[in-house]
C-alpha cells in the first residue's frame, strides 16, 4: 500500500460512528477521549472533523463520549489543580427574551463568599446578548490566564474566562455553527468542562432531551453535586413566571425536580438593555421579572449548594441575600 492510499488515523473514529444502522456505534470513553486529543492537537482533516461532528450530532451524543471529550480538553487547558472553586458556573448559550439576570445571582453569591469560576462564549448565534460581553458593565474582565483568575478569585470570589482563552479549539469549533448549520456536541462539553474540579456544577440546557444527558456525563466525572437547568434561552436561569424542569446528580445518583413559579401570572416584557443589569444591582431601577429571576435563581443554586433544603426555605434565604447585597461595589 502507497502512501498516498494508507487510512488517515482519525478514520476509525468516523467509521465507528458512519457505518450505517446495523454498523455503527457509540464511542467508548476511551475512544472519545483519543478522537478529541487527536482534534486538539490539529491531527485531523478539516472534512473528518465536519463529518465527526455531524454524524454525532445526529445520531445525539453519549454520556459516554461527552466524558471522554471533557477529559481531553481538561488535559490540554492546563488548569492549576491547586486553584479551588465552589462552583462552576458554564454560560454558553446567550440570552435573547431576556436579560442574563443570572449574572446578578452568581455576583450575589460571590458577595457572600462563595468562590464562583463562570466560562462561556460569545457570538455564535446571532441577536443573542453574551455574559462575556455584560460583565465590562460591572468592570469585571475576561480573564486572559489561570493567573487572571486566581487574582480575581482572591480579589472578587467571581472569575470569568472566555472559551477562547480556555480552550482556543473549541472556541474555533463552536463557531463553525453559522457553517454547519447546526449546533455541535461540543456546545455540550464546554458547559461540562469544570476544569477546576469545582465540588459543584451549574448550567443549562433549552431542549429538554439534553438536561439528563448533561448530569449523566457529570457522574461518569465523578461530579458530586451537578444541576441542569432548563433555563431561559438555555442559560443556567430560573424563569420566574413558570415552573422550571431541573436534572441533579448527588453522590452517584441522577434525579430530577421542577421549580415552583416565583410569580403567579406572566409579566408584561420589557425592551432589552443591559444598561439595566447595573441599574437593578445599584437599585436604581425596578425590574420585576429581573428581580424574579436572580431571586428564584439564587434559591436553586442555595439549594445545590446545600445551603437550605426545601424551595421555601431557598427563597427566603436568597430573599435575604440579595437584600443585603453590596450594592456600591459595582
């Protein structure tokens, strides 16, 4: 055999996944695991890479394969082990209805000493506002490096780094979407990444399928305390005029929970301006669906956290906190 018609070594993994119905397959972890070090490291064609990501797209991908993804883009991040969090907080779809009010739960909680690492990214679906870009309003910045983050850790207890500077690749990936067409399985990973090996795990999902898969991978990872919510736009939010479907993983166990309606009815919707998230912080603003989320959020997040058990006892806690914020710091 010449060298120009030996098999490309990626091949296996497309073949494993494209041969039809009878001959295909799921990857193992292992397998995963070798295929995403293989894409990291700039080993695979442009056209394997697009048919590898299409044919798990369709036939939806494992939990199995999730984990041996996250553990491959673990390995190459280079995240100091040392650097301990609470919580890692993924932010990866973008809000359009609504203001990311989420970001106001998470700066609440680091008010209050918990230690919050929040990645995501930005740009990928058009007309939808990015945590990335909201945080300048309250003078926190992207971090650049693990050193970035240690330093607003101890500064701040909140940390923000951009998928971008986390993972260049997939950054590249997960903007082939406007090509594609479709969203890929790494939109997935990425929300799964916690590359500080945080004792808890927060993000979201928009489409119901994708809340168990997301916390079955978090205990193959040996996550110990994992929450999906299906928020709004696909963040990790509460909608507070609605019941909310939520999916756990506690202590090797997978569970799932709805969230009781902050708010009786539906509220009339306000025009968009992320002017807004610092006013309602400062309190300088009143905004009752905002007000609603970041309250409802919070709780659910308290409750993870194990900070108060039953959703009454969650909101009256996150009620508490929110009122004694800081409201000069920002």
């Amino acid at each position: 055999m010449t060298e120009e018609t030996q098999e490309h070594p990626f091949a296996p993994f497309v073949r494993i996944l494209g041969k039809g119905k009878q001959g295909s397959r799921s990857l193992t972890q292992d397998e995963a695991r070798e295929a995403m070090q293989m894409i990291l490291q700039g080993q695979v064609e442009p056209e394997q890479l697009g048919a590898f990501l299409m044919l798990l797209r369709v036939k939806e991908e494992a939990p199995e394969e999730l984990a041996g993804f996250v553990e491959a883009v673990r390995a190459e991040c280079g995240a100091p082990q040392q650097l301990a969090v609470d919580i890692d907080w993924s932010s990866y779809a973008g809000k359009k209805r609504q203001l990311p009010w989420f970001i106001l739960a998470a700066l609440t909680l680091a008010g209050e000493g918990v230690r919050v690492f929040m990645h995501g990214a930005k740009g990928h679906t058009p007309g939808r506002i990015y945590t990335e870009e909201c945080l300048s309003l309250f003078g926190i910045r992207n971090c650049q490096g693990w050193d970035d983050v240690a330093e607003d850790l101890e500064q701040n207890q909140f940390a923000f780094m951009p998928i971008a500077v986390l993972s260049p690749e997939m950054a590249r990936i997960i903007n082939l979407r406007p090509i594609m067409g479709l969203r890929s399985p790494v939109h997935t990973l990425c929300r799964l990444l916690n590359p500080l090996h945080a004792q808890f795990t927060v993000d979201g999902v928009f489409h119901p399928a994708y809340g168990p898969m997301h916390q079955k991978t978090a205990l193959l990872l040996g996550v110990d305390n994992g929450l999906t919510i299906k928020g709004d736009g696909g963040e990790a939010e509460i909608k507070p005029e609605s019941e909310c479907d939520l999916q756990w993983s506690r202590s090797g166990e997978y569970s799932t929970s709805q969230w009781p309606r902050y708010y009786p009815k539906r509220l009339v919707k306000q025009p968009l301006d992320t002017q807004d998230l610092v006013k309602v912080w400062r309190g300088d603003a009143e905004h009752e669906y905002g007000q609603g989320a970041v309250i409802s959020t919070l709780a659910v997040v308290l409750q993870l956290l194990k900070k108060a058990e039953t959703p009454e006892q969650c909101i009256e806690l996150a009620e508490i906190m929110w009122a004694r914020r800081d409201k000069q710091i920002f």
